[in-house]
C-alpha cells in the first residue's frame, strides 16, 4: 500500500496497471496490430471491471451503502467472477493470440508478485525465506519459455505453461498456509491432459528436476529472513516475526484494557476512524468474522485523535460491541508506536504475541479467514 493522506492506494493495482502499459508499447514493438493488442489486453480490463462491479454490489448488500461499497473488496466471490469474465474473453480470442496472452498473464503475475512481501518455510527446509522472490525468479523461467514460442502456440506449450503456473501457485499456497486439499485433483487433471497431449521430453524433465534441487539448497543456505521469536522475547518492531508494543486503553464504558492480556489467543488489531471509509465498509465482515470465532479476538483500536467528536466514533460502532474489544486512542500513543500513516491498518498475532500478517487497507471476511487459520 502506499499511503496518500487518510488513504491507501494498493501497490498490487498499480503495478497492475502500469504492466499493462508496459505490455500495450511492447507488444507493438513487436509488431503486433492495435486491434490484436486490445483483444489480448481489453480481457485484464474487463476482468478488472468484473472484480469491482461485482465488489461494488455485494458491499451494497453487506454494508447497504452506496458510498461505503465503492470501498468493498468482494472477497472471493469478486474474485472468481472475474476469473470467469476473463476466461470467457480468452475463449473468444484467436487461437494465434493465445501466446501473447498467455504471456501478458504471466508478466502481470510477475510484476504483482514482487510488490507484495511474502514469507514462508518451505516443506522440510528449516529458513524462512522471501518467498515473493522465490516466486518471481520461477516466473520469469516460465516468460521466458513463454517468449520463445509466444507468437506460434500450441495446445501442448499452452498446458504446461499452465501446469508450471500452478505449481508455483501450489508451493505459494503452501508455505503461507493457505493450501486446499482439494485443489491437487485439478492440477493432476491438468498435468494429465498436457501428457496426453503433449508429452515432456525427457531433457525438460532433468532440467525441472535440477531445478529444484537448485532450489532446494539456496534456501536451506540462506539465513532466516527474520528471527524466530520465542513467548516472552524482548526484541520488539511491526515487521512479520516481531511482537509489536503492549498497549493499555480505555473501552468505551470506561474500564481499561491490556493487550498482553491476551497472550495465548491469536489476536487482530485494527486500527479504525468513524470517517475514514474504507474503515466503515470493512466493519460488517469484520463482525460477522469474529461472531463465528471463539478463537480470536478482534481489537478495534480507535484513532480517537483524529476523530471530530468521540461521540461520532461511539455511535458508529456500538452496532459491532457485542463482536470487538473496542479502544480508544485518545492520546495517539499506540498510532505512533505502531506507525499508523493510513487507515485501516491491521496485525494480525498469532498465540506468542507476534506478528504473522499485517494490512495496509480494507480487510474482509476471506482475508481474516485466511490470516487466522
């Protein structure tokens, strides 16, 4: 995120947009005619408008406000709308397009990638590694093998293109702990129907194979990204793998709160204003997230020097009481140890007190899912 006044503007979306940009001039370096440039990039475009189209209605739904839903994220239902805007599109391109498609979705993947900071171990290796770089490096192999036969197609390159695809998504999956069992049926599916039709030469096989034992040693060499911390450690800071500062406030009955009274729970900590409005549409997923939880508590830290009137703040979030731990920041002292520049602003810890996830914007249900389990 990068932080413009009360607001945030996702690195993620920008970097989008300006691969796009980059593809549009590329593709015409080489040659190909304004029409077919549209066909290939006018899909992300219409994907794009599906995914914020179909946030827009269902924030309509949840939070029942025009202005608020302008804010809303959709979760996953967004998600997969416009996964299927996008693959209506594709199925209508040329057949001779599919390459330059193919490959504009891996350089978007690319650069999307290497915005968002993700780490993770990866199954029996013991650092913790960035694991955004590990997967960008895996890209870039899979644009470059793309590159070579982009212009002249096939079924067979088209499928193992997407197998590669999918296992850097599966490892992704794994190593931040967002994995379904289910998903292994459509990649061995996928990988059978690319062997049918297009079966691996055996040189392709050892060099994927070399691969990953490459891989395999450069991250059981690397040093641990962030150190590991143990329950009770000393080493403070807001990076993921840090405790972040204790904190003491004041609920809105009056009676005082500690955070490090929930040490043992695994705990998010959003950081909220009564006018900010990406705050006032995340509320209601907030809610319903940590109605269905028993096992972690949400701390809705108020931005009280920021506010107009506390009234305002009160009021805005009685409705959500009975769910959150709601505190006042009337001093601004937990805004300034956590380095809050924008709202929302949310941690997320898991049962030692350190941080395993933060956000810079609007969270939702899936999202909290996701970070907590």
């Amino acid at each position: 995120m990068i932080a413009i006044g009360p607001l945030n503007v996702r690195l993620d979306l920008l970097a989008m947009m300006a691969s796009l940009l980059i593809l549009y001039i590329g593709f015409k370096k080489i040659g190909l005619s304004e029409k077919d440039r549209d066909a290939v990039l006018g899909t992300w475009f219409a994907g794009f408008l599906a995914w914020k189209g179909s946030a827009i209605v269902l924030g309509l739904a949840s939070t029942g406000s025009l202005a608020l839903s302008l804010y809303a994220t959709g979760g996953t239902w967004s998600i997969l709308i416009a996964a299927g805007v996008i693959a209506f599109f594709v199925y209508r391109l040329s057949p001779s397009l599919r390459g330059y498609w193919l490959f504009s979705a891996l350089f978007l993947w690319f650069a999307m990638t290497l915005v968002v900071p993700k780490y993770g171990t990866l199954p029996l290796l013991s650092s913790s590694q960035p694991l955004h770089l590990y997967m960008a490096a895996l890209i870039v192999l899979l644009l470059i093998a793309t590159w070579r036969w982009m212009r002249t197609p096939t079924l067979g390159a088209l499928l193992w293109t997407g197998v590669g695809a999918f296992s850097i998504w599966l490892i992704g999956s794994i190593v931040t702990g967002t994995f379904e069992l289910w998903w292994v049926i459509p990649f061995f599916l996928l990988i059978a129907v690319a062997a049918y039709v297009a079966r691996p030469s055996q040189k392709t096989l050892q060099y994927g194979l070399g691969l990953i034992v490459v891989l395999a040693i450069i991250n059981a060499s690397l040093p641990d990204e962030t150190p590991r911390l143990e329950a009770g450690s000393s080493q403070t800071g807001l990076n993921i793998g840090q405790v972040p500062p204790n904190f003491e406030l004041k609920r809105t009955d009056g009676t005082t709160f500690n955070l490090s009274e929930l040490r043992g729970e695994r705990i998010v900590v959003n950081f909220w204003a009564s006018w900010c409005p990406p705050c006032r549409a995340e509320m209601p997923d907030m809610a319903k997230f940590a109605r269905e939880q028993d096992d972690v508590t949400i701390v809705a830290v108020n931005t009280t020097t920021s506010e107009r009137d506390v009234a305002d703040a009160e009021s805005f979030v009685a409705p959500y009481e009975d769910a959150f731990e709601v505190v006042y920041d009337e001093e601004g002292i937990v805004g300034d140890a956590y380095r809050i520049q924008a709202m929302p602003t949310t941690y997320v810890l898991d049962e030692n007190g350190v941080i395993v996830a933060k956000q810079f914007g609007a969270i939702d249900h899936a999202w909290l899912d996701a970070q907590t389990n």
